[in-house]
C-alpha cells in the first residue's frame, strides 16, 4: 500500500536514508529540508532521482515553514499517513562549556522541532482515525551514555518522553507509534564531524588541560573498539521502511540497531514493560496499541 | 561537617522541604528562589526562622541573576559544597495542546537553569577540588509514564540525562553527583493544583469531548488506588540531608522514593548498570566515582 509519508531532516543521516528507501518501496515521500535551493540544493537534487520523492521546504524551528509544508501535502493528497522525526542536530564537548543559549537551540530542533510538527500533523491523523509517527531516538539517553554528548543526549531523552508519552494520547485516536533507537555508527552518519561545538573556549580548554584531559581520546578509542567497523546506517533506514510496511496495529512500539551493543535494547525494554504494567494497573492498558477505528 | 549549600527551587515542594531540612541539621544554607520580597515574601520570612537558612534572590531563568546569586554565596563563604538543582515547573494535558513556546519555557527553567547555575558554581567546585551535585528527578521519567505529562517528562527526561553526563565529567574535578528520584506524592506536593495547563484551549478541548474524554479521570483515580496516601515527601527531602552528610565518594549515584512503586528503580538500576559496564569497557571506569584530590 502506497502511504503519503512526510520525513524531516531528510537532507542528511537516517532521514535521508530513510526517505530514498521509502521512495524505493514505491511510497510518496515528502523530503523535507531547510534551504532546498540553498545549501541543500545537492540534496534536492537527488530526492527528484525517485519519481515518488518530493523535496519539502520545511525548518523545524519555524512553526510558519512548518505549517506551510505540511498543509501543502495535505492538500495535494487529501491524505497523510506517517510523520517520520528525525531532523536533530547533535553536540559534541563537555557540558559546562556550552552555554545555556546553545542548550536551548538543541531543544528547539531536536525536540520542539517534533511538537512543530505533531501540531500541523495530527488534525489530520486523528480526523483519518488512522496513522504512525515514526521517532528517531537515540541508545545514548538510556544505554552506556559516554562523556561529551550531555546536552545532545538531553534533547534525545526528552524527545524519547515525549514520544512515549504521545504514543499513549494518540492511540485512541487510531494513531500508531514506533520509536526506531539507533546507537553510535561510525560510518555515513558522521558524527564527530557535523556536531555542534561548545561556544565557551575557556571552558572548553580547562576540561581540555584538566585531569580530564585524555577522556575524548580514551573514549573515542574504546568506542571505535567496541563498534564493528562496517556498521551500515542503511539498516536502520530499511527498518524504517519495513516497520512503514507492518499492518496497521501490529508494528513495534520499538526497534533497536545498536552495532556496539551499548545496553539500551535492555533498559528500554524493562521501562516499556513498567509503562505497560502501569497503565494495566490503572486501567488503561488499551492506551498500549491504537484503536482501530471504523 | 558543617556544608555550605545552595538549594534552587527552594520556596515550595522538595526544595523548600530539603532547605528546611538542611538548616535544621546545622548546614549554611542559601535558600534561592525568585521574588523574595514579592510573591515569595512569606517563604522568605520562614526561611529566617532557621539560624543557618538564608534567602538567596535567584532566578535559574536568568544567568545574570544566577551570576550575582552564586558570586555573592562564594564570596561570603570563600566556599560552595553542595548545589541542590530542585527549581521545576510542572504541566498537565495532552502534549499536542502544549504550544512549541510553553514546551521550551519548560525546559528553560528545568533544564537550562540547571545549565546557568552549573556554569556559575562548577568553577569554584573544581577549584576546590571536592563538591556535591544533587538533582531533583523524576521518576515519570522512566517509569510507568501515565499520560498527560508529556512536556514535563521531557524536560525531567532531559535533566536525568544531562545529570548522568555531567557526573562522569566532573568525577576526575573531585565533584560527586547524587541523582534524587521521586515518584508521584498526593500530599505536599499538589502538582495538579501548580501544574501548568495547555495554552492551546481547543486542542485541549478536542482531547477532553473525544475518544480520550476519560483519560484524565481514569489515570488519575487508578494512581490515587495505586499509592500511599499517606506517603510523605519530607522523606525524599530527609533522604537528600542523609546523602549530603554521607562521607565524600561513598554516596549513592541514585536515590529512589516511589510511594506507588512505578518501576522507575529498577529501570534506572539496568540503565546504571549499562553506563557502568561501557565505561568499564572503553576504559573509564574511573570516571563512575569521583577523584579524591589532595
């Protein structure tokens, strides 16, 4: 079944990978990205080498663009069915030497960017009575969480909550939720690269000449160590598209791709399983699976 | 031993329960809080009541009042040993009536103020050598998750994982970190009474007259039938006194309170365990307990 499916941050990581393997399988497929006829124009360039991907101007930070994107699908298809997050930027220093405006500005892309879009989204999700939202977490907020990535892996367990927390809100409404954690890859994604740096040198440099000198090299070392080299990124972008493929109603509330085995497939497992037990023991374990309606 | 401390947050909830607690045992406490002469007059007049409790004019929304707050606490004392991170601002309602502004206040004050106090206290713990970093959780985080929290888990969410960062970077400086977990308290605390509600009225209206019209009443009656109704916050703020006057490097990294037992321990005690076993696998284990300096 060819589904109307929009993906933010589809100019680089998993969200290009997962939008070209989505308009591969055949769906329609709303690229979306800031500046298409900027700096992205390459990549703009590239979705239109799939006949049924389309790039979308769509910044995350700007509920205006947002807006306008997705009311444009919307009126196009008279139909959407799956919102894909996973636009975030990510960061990369000891914490103190960021500054509280660069905390802020992770949040606002990484996390609020998700409300942004939820809000112009879901009127028409839970008028359909049928949906997915589809959430790029992160095995860093739960599994072995080392040095440096504080403020990143911040915005990625509040964005984590928050999804938990929609998935329980939106069922009723017939809308589905599959939160996809990848761990570190050290190969297509990048990282070190493209992260945000901390905007206060000073502070930067103390943490750099303190006892806590050698920490990125150790880490960097140990977790080059642990990781097979050849973990491919494509994987997580084909299990974005099966799980897109899976029935309504019996796709996983999560999936797990962590090439260094960094231990979040396990703590996320035993908190989805006290979330279940909650909401049992409160009456609401319906809330666990979308209502399939009509 | 007689500590200098700062408790942000400290004109209601934990904070205040924590402040009182600390003066009670001898420390030299700085009650922060905003507004002391104004809508705080009177939690300002009982923090007086204490010899060794002061007020302390601080707002964690803005870094010059932080600034000023914390120069003068050190400048006083030559001298800051624990910083207690317990200001918060708590939300009720569906996340998708939470407008991107509500959700990113949020997270200023629980999650960046953290960051501005941070940034104003750590230079003088690492000076030291020797400090304490306590930071009110929540066991929303990673528990049983009940709806309706959304915006408020994110940001606990977040500080929870900003908190676990920030411990590994700062254990080689000599600064501990004790992670404090509460669960959901029906007394004393009265979150629904100063929780802030959506400020998108329809959409809020849509999840009250729609398929999800009972949520709130549903999950609200079954935590009330779950939990104590007893259970007495004073607990959680004996338990930070107890941590505060532990020995240094053998306090706990995390303390649980869970008056209806909402899985958040045991989730957080394989997480733990995850970071501890990678730390100990890239090689720094050192790093999951602070440096005795000197």
């Amino acid at each position: 079944m060819r589904k109307i499916i929009v993906v933010t941050g589809a100019s680089n990581g998993f969200g290009r990978l997962a939008s070209n393997a989505l308009a591969r399988a055949g769906h329609t497929v709303y690229a979306s990205m800031r500046e298409t006829t900027g700096r992205n124009a390459s990549r703009a360039a590239e979705v239109k080498a799939f006949a049924s991907q389309h790039g979308a101007d769509l910044d995350v930070t700007s509920q205006e663009s947002v807006n306008a994107a997705i009311a444009e699908i919307i009126s196009r298809n008279n139909q959407l069915d799956v919102v894909v997050h996973s636009a975030d930027h990510t960061a990369y220093g000891p914490a103190e030497a960021f500054t509280p405006e660069q905390l802020a500005q992770l949040y606002d892309t990484n996390v609020v960017g998700t409300q942004r879009v939820n809000r112009a989204a879901l009127p028409q999700l839970r008028k359909q009575g049928q949906g997915l939202l589809v959430w790029v977490s992160s095995s860093g907020t739960r599994g072995g969480t080392p040095p440096y990535r504080g403020p990143y892996f911040a915005t990625k367990a509040a964005m984590d909550a928050l999804a938990v927390s929609y998935a329980g809100e939106l069922a009723r409404w017939g809308i589905e939720t599959t939160i996809i954690v990848p761990g570190s890859f050290t190969k297509g994604t990048n990282y070190c690269a493209h992260s945000g740096r901390p905007a206060d040198a000073v502070r930067a440099e103390e943490y750099a000449d303190g006892p806590t000198a050698d920490i990125s090299e150790i880490m960097l070392r140990g977790l080059a160590a642990l990781g097979p080299a050849n973990a491919d990124p494509q994987a997580v972008a084909d299990a974005i598209a099966e799980v897109i493929d899976t029935p309504f109603g019996s796709r996983p509330f999560r999936v797990h791709f962590e090439p260094s085995d960094d231990g979040a497939a396990i703590v996320n497992g035993v908190a989805d399983r006290a979330r279940a037990e909650l909401l049992q023991l409160i009456g609401l374990e319906d809330i666990l699976k979308p209502t399939i309606i009509g």
